[in-house]
C-alpha cells in the first residue's frame, strides 16, 4: 500500500496541489466559494479531458469544483492510472475515448472546451487538434515542445479568435500583480538581477536513475496503447522508469524542471518588468546528457531592456536541495551551483536552511528585495528590508485582478464570452514559454544561444542547436 508520504511526492512529480479545502484549489477565499459555485452551476460548460492521470486529474477535480459538465475523457491508458482515475470525477454518462481525435469527431458541436493535460511532446498535436474542430482549449503548461510549435500553435489559435488558457495558474493569482505594482513605484528601486530556484528534477519525487543515457525496453502492459502515447514522437521502447511519471525527465517527451516550474516562476519577472526576448542565454549543469536533463543546472538569461530601461539578468537554478536545520548539505549536492542570497535576507539572520523547501525567487533592485519563498506566487511577496513594508499599504492597485483568482473560471469565462480573453491566453504566454525552451536549447547542446528572435534561429548555433527548434513530427496526430 503506498504511503501518505509516498503518495505527495507522487503528486509533486507532476506538479499538482491538491488541498483539503476546495476553494484553495483555485484561489478564491472561503466566503467566495459559493459565488463562484452558483455562477456556473446555473449555466456550465460542456468539457472534455486528454490526459487523465495526475494532472488531468487535478484538472477534473478543480472544473468540478466550480460545477462545469464533465462530459467526455480520453486517455491512452484504459487501466487505473488513465480511465480508472477520470471515473472519480466524470459525469455518469461521461463517453470515454483512447484517441483524442475520435473524440473531437464523435462530439462535434457537444463539446464546449476541452482539458488538455498529456505528456509535454503531445501539447501541440492535441492542442492542434481541437483548434481545427472548432473547441476552445485549456492546455496544460509548457504550452508546446519545442519553439516552432509554439510559433505555429499561437498562429492557428489567433486565426480561429477560441478561447484558451495556459495552465500556469500563477497568473491568476495577485502576487503576480503586486508584483509588478510594486516595482512600478519604486519600492524597491531598480531591478537589474532576478535569481530563482527550485528543487526538481532531483526533490520531490522518488525518482529511479537520474541521468538516462538508456532505458530498458519493457512490455507495454495491456492497458496502454503505446503507438497513441508516443503521439509525434518517433517510435521508441516502453519503460516504466519513463512512464508515467518520469517522462518529463526525458527531452524526447519533456521539458524537464524549466517546463515544469519556470512556466510558473520565470512568469513573474517576465510580466512584471515586461520583459522581450532575452538576446543571450548561458548554462553549465551537471549530469545531464543528450537525452535527459541535468541533475543541477544554472542558466543565465539576458535582457537588453525592462520598463525600468535596464538590462536584466535572470538566473535559473534546478536541483537546489536546501542544507537541513543544522546547515548541512546532503552528500550528493553540488555546492558549485549554490546560488548568492541578498544581502537583505542575510541581514535577518536567515541562511540557505531557511529558504522555501522546494521553490522560490528574488527580486533583486538596488533599494531592496522581493522575495516569493514557493513557486505559485498567489499571495504578495516579502519585501525585504521588512521595514519597506507598511509603504506597500500606499501603493496604488493599477493592475487588473482576475476574478476570484481562480483560473479555470477565468478561463469558464472566455469560453461564454463574458470576457474578451482569458488571462493566459496561448498568444499572450507565447514568448513565456519560448524563454522556458530557449533554456533547454543551452542544456541540450552545451552551447550558448544569441536567439534572434525575429528569424527564429539562434546566431552562429550549431546544426544540432538550429534542428531542436523545430524537431520533426510523426504526421497524422492533427
């Protein structure tokens, strides 16, 4: 029987915050809840769900919350993991699917949105998919595998004018908003440096070997049709090393932590300080190879302009296990790639043992620090020195909020219209996510990027470099 414990790193892998209170599954306060409820209990949407094992699950359970129609699943595991768990939470007469796009045929016109929340590799064809029958997508975060989908994914969906949404909750919530109120006013003075952290690939999960060069080819059990789970992906052998919970780990199906967490982390400073495309992005790492990612990695992106007018630094740090409580690191970690704390934290008396367990950031400037110790930033960050923070009171809310900051409302929202678009709309989360590849582009290759981003190629990169930005696809999947 597994754990309780084993059973919440389980749930970490694929990122998903299940909460014994619903409401705290979508942000809204307690005495919200029952707004939010009886708006769209009186008139749900229609939905149906790709992807139903952890995340898809999380999914079905938050859509549920707010009373939407769970309408049909499909899933290319028919076992436990896949159709066993959509069953906890579908409507009784909720029609379940092993190809996605028998699902969109059979249902045309019964179908108001869909839930897309597969394997990273699959986001584009699925996404793809559902466009071109006209259904309105929430797709999970990273939007796509690589930047050549992206690219042509935010194309499609401005021409067809359907409501979409990115699964990266955190903006929804204020603290992104704060955020960026908070940096207008000067409260913290220029920033120039971000630097951000997160514990995956190697905490969180029980994970088997780390760095995969191989994997044992296993028989596909008789519940998983592999030919539909590797989707675009040309053809390779079942292991269940990879699936189903550690494939992100793999670049041939994932994007590894930056998929998993920048698209939540690297979201703030990216809104905030509105920022382009970064023009150089750097790395070094530590036991990755060609296939999987690092165990611990630095990336350094650089930007040539903010709506401060400086140049910004982002740096990215995975593989960060914090000491224990006596300040010692576990055998294993590379303190060659422990990143420096603000002077502002350590002038409180706090050192690396005190930062968040899993994630975080600071937001560096040059009269202060914001500092978000977890990953979804939903409530407002810590301004550092403390003192700084009775003038936040005085700081005007200049930002728009989003509604209950729940957003999977939001996104119940656009699709009836009541709303122009949804907060993360694909087009809008485009060049957020083509930043999270752009630091896979360095892991993968060992190399530099100069990206130009008007050609879509990286300057002087190799060949290998260049054919990662739009690595083929196994035609007929959309």
């Amino acid at each position: 029987m597994k754990t309780r414990r084993k059973f919440l790193r389980d749930l970490s892998c694929a990122s998903v915050a299940i909460t014994s209170a619903p409401y705290l599954s979508f942000g809204a306060k307690p005495d919200e809840q029952p707004k939010v409820i009886e708006k769209y209990e009186k008139d749900p949407i229609r939905l149906g769900f790709v992807g139903c094992g952890l995340m898809g699950g999380a999914n079905m359970r938050a859509f549920k919350t707010i009373k939407q129609k769970l309408t049909a699943y499909c899933d290319v595991d028919t076992g436990k993991y896949g159709f066993g768990n959509a069953r906890k939470y579908v409507d009784n007469d909720a029609q379940g699917f092993v190809d996605y796009r028998e699902m969109f045929d059979k249902l045309a016109g019964k179908l108001d949105a869909v839930v897309i929340s597969t394997p990273d590799h699959s986001h584009f064809a699925a996404a793809m998919c559902a466009l071109k029958h006209g259904i309105p997508i929430y797709l999970e975060k990273p939007m796509c595998h690589n930047i050549r989908q992206i690219r042509e994914l935010t194309k499609f969906a401005e021409e067809k004018g359907l409501a979409t949404q990115m699964g990266n909750m955190v903006h929804s919530g204020d603290g992104i908003r704060y955020t960026k109120e908070w940096i207008a006013s000067g409260l913290i003075g220029k920033v120039r440096k971000v630097i951000m952290w997160t514990t995956r690939p190697v905490g969180g999960c029980n994970r088997p070997t780390m760095a995969y060069k191989s994997w044992p080819s296993e028989p596909v059990p008789p519940t998983l049709d592999w030919d539909k789970w590797l989707n675009v992906a040309d053809w390779g052998p079942f292991s269940s090393e990879i699936v189903p919970l550690n494939w992100r780990r793999v670049y041939k199906y994932g994007t590894g932590a930056l998929g998993d967490i920048g698209t939540h982390i690297l979201d703030i400073p990216m809104f905030a300080l509105d920022l382009d495309y970064p023009t150089k992005i750097t790395s070094r790492q530590t036991g990755g190879t060609e296939i999987s990612v690092p165990k611990q990695d630095h990336i350094t992106y650089y930007f040539d302009n903010s709506n401060q007018g400086e140049k910004v630094e982002i740096h990215w740090y995975s593989g960060f296990l914090k000491p224990d409580k006596n300040g010692e690191w576990k055998p294993d970690f590379n303190k060659d790639f422990l990143f420096p704390l603000p002077k502002e934290f350590t002038d409180t008396g706090r050192s690396y043992k005190d930062l968040s367990t899993a994630d975080g950031m600071f937001i560096i400037g040059d009269e202060g620090v914001l500092y978000s110790p977890k990953m979804h930033l939903i409530g407002k960050p810590i301004v550092l020195p403390k003192a700084k923070t009775a003038l936040t009171k005085n700081i005007p809310l200049t930002e728009p909020r989003i509604k209950y900051g729940n957003h999977r409302a939001n996104f119940v929202e656009a699709v009836r219209g009541d709303i122009k678009k949804a907060t993360s709309n694909l087009p809008d989360m485009a060049k957020l996510t083509e930043v999270v590849l752009l630091g896979n582009l360095t892991l993968r290759t060992g190399e530099n990027v100069v990206w130009d981003a008007k050609s879509m190629r990286a300057i002087g990169g190799s060949d290998k470099m260049n054919s990662l930005i739009d690595s083929p696809m196994r035609p007929g999947w959309y």
